[in-house]
C-alpha cells in the first residue's frame, strides 16, 4: 500500500494487507510519524474537547489554545507522551485565566486564535512577572495564507514558533531545546537532526517563495500551472536547498520538492472547497 505522511509529506509503501480487518499502526521513515489506518466507515476516536486532557500523566502543564482539528490532537498525543498534562482551548477566552491559574510551563498557540489572538496572549503572559517560568511555542500558517512578514519568535516575545505541518521528532527536539532536563530523545534519534534542518530549510525557502511572489502563486494555483509560473523561483530555491544540505541526506529524500507538492496540493483543496477550483488539473 502506497501512503503519503501527514507529517513531513513523503511516499512510502507499507505492507499492508487489504481490506483492513482492523486498525493498524504504520511508520513513516523518513520523519518516524507514527499513522492509524483504519477499516472503511470506523469512526476514529472523538476530538479532545475544550478544557479537557487526552489523558492524565501527572507531569507539567500544557496548554493547547487551537481549533479543533487533526494536529492539535497530534500535538496534545506528542506532549502527554512526554509526561504533559495538556489542557485544551477552542479560542482566547478563557485560556489567558487558566494558564494564570495553573501556572501552565508550556503553552503552545494558534497565533490567529479566536476571540484573543494568540499573539496578544503571548505578550501578556510575558509581561507577567508570575508566569516567568512559562515557555510559549506559537504556530504560524504558512501552507493556510501569507501572513507573515517577520519572524514572530521576535515580535512577540515567544520562546520558539512552530508551523502547523511539523514532524514529531522535530517537535520533541524543540521540547528538548525549552526543557533540558527532560529526556526526550533516544540517542539514536539526535542522529536525524540533519533530516530536520532539511526539512525546516525546504519550508523556509517555500515561505520566501510565497511571500515574495504572492500573485504568481495565486494564478499558479488557481491556472494549475504554479510549477511553470514559478520555474525560476523554484529553481533558485533549489540551487540554495542543494548547497546547504549533505549529499547522504539528498540522496534519500527530497524535502523540497515534497514540501512544494504539499503545500500546492494543500492551496489546490481548498480552492475546491470554497467552490472556486483550479482552471487545470
């Protein structure tokens, strides 16, 4: 069976039998993202809700201020993995109060959350004398709009920026990075450390890419014509990937251009969905 990780977008065949007589647990091995695949029509398990823990680890806080979707399940599963006692929040309101409350010491947020942006939050828990010990992760859009123009690590006072497609060992080293004295690595993963700076540097070049050339993208996607309109750029970003990531690593993978076909695929689906899709397939 051929699957496509949600995580860091690249192909690989699994052995799996078909049809699926129950669900069964599969590795990506390029990023090591652990996927369910379940039967046709099982139900797989509700989302968390509002105000309430995956699961109980009797570790620190957490806290999740996101919508409800698939990756902040994954990140509420990563962190209570790691010994977090997450707590989840829809919008702004009411999430300020309970990190103030439970003096949460990682707080991970949306930063166009709804009702208080994230970014505001994150402001004013760093002006808060009393949550000195608190450490804020943000999450950025770069495959939903073109937002961002600065690094918001630097405007907004938070202690690492995230987007919202990144792998689980790469997210786990950010944990580390924030937390030292937890173990959060076996030391066989420190080894992939090379896979995700590529991976991290396929995403930026794509930021740049879309930042500075927004129309083009836009027509691309809308035309079905992106990788033609936007040849020299990719070709650029490329040469830049190329000289920056160790030959072994480029040998086995090839992050810029799954990240390229990700995020295109990502704009292409939700062209359908608001009604206006591409002119070409």
């Amino acid at each position: 069976m051929e699957l496509i990780c949600r995580q860091c977008a690249s192909r690989f065949r699994a052995a799996v039998r078909t049809p699926l007589s129950g669900p069964v647990r599969v590795v990506c091995p390029g990023c090591g993202k652990q996927m369910v695949l379940r039967p046709a029509g099982e139900t797989p398990a509700p989302m968390p809700a509002a105000g309430s823990p995956p699961r109980v680890s009797g570790g620190r806080r957490a806290v999740i201020a996101d919508e409800p979707r698939e990756f902040r399940r994954f990140l509420g599963e990563e962190l209570s993995g790691l010994g977090f006692d997450v707590t989840f929040f829809d919008s702004g309101e009411g999430a300020l109060e309970f990190i103030r409350s439970s003096r949460a010491e990682l707080v991970v947020l949306n930063v166009y959350l709804k009702g208080k942006l994230g970014v505001e939050i994150s402001e004013e828990i760093k002006a808060d004398a009393s949550l000195s010990r608190t450490r804020i992760v943000l999450i950025g859009a770069l495959f939903r709009a073109n937002r961002f123009r600065a690094n918001p690590t630097n405007l907004y006072g938070a202690d690492e920026y995230i987007e919202d497609q990144i792998p689980s060992l790469e997210l786990r080293q950010i944990v580390g990075r924030l937390f030292p004295e937890l173990s959060v690595m076996a030391p066989e993963e420190l080894q992939s450390e090379e896979y995700d700076e590529a991976r991290r540097l396929a995403r930026l070049i794509l930021s740049d890419i879309v930042i500075y050339n927004t129309e083009k993208v836009d027509r691309g996607i809308r035309e079905g014509t992106f990788f033609e309109v936007l040849k020299d750029e990719i070709r650029e970003g490329r040469e830049y990937y190329e000289t920056r990531v160790p030959v072994k690593v480029r040998r086995k993978t090839d992050f810029f251009h799954d990240t390229i076909e990700q995020f295109v695929q990502m704009k292409r689906e939700e062209l359908e969905k608001a009604g206006s899709g591409p002119a070409h397939t």
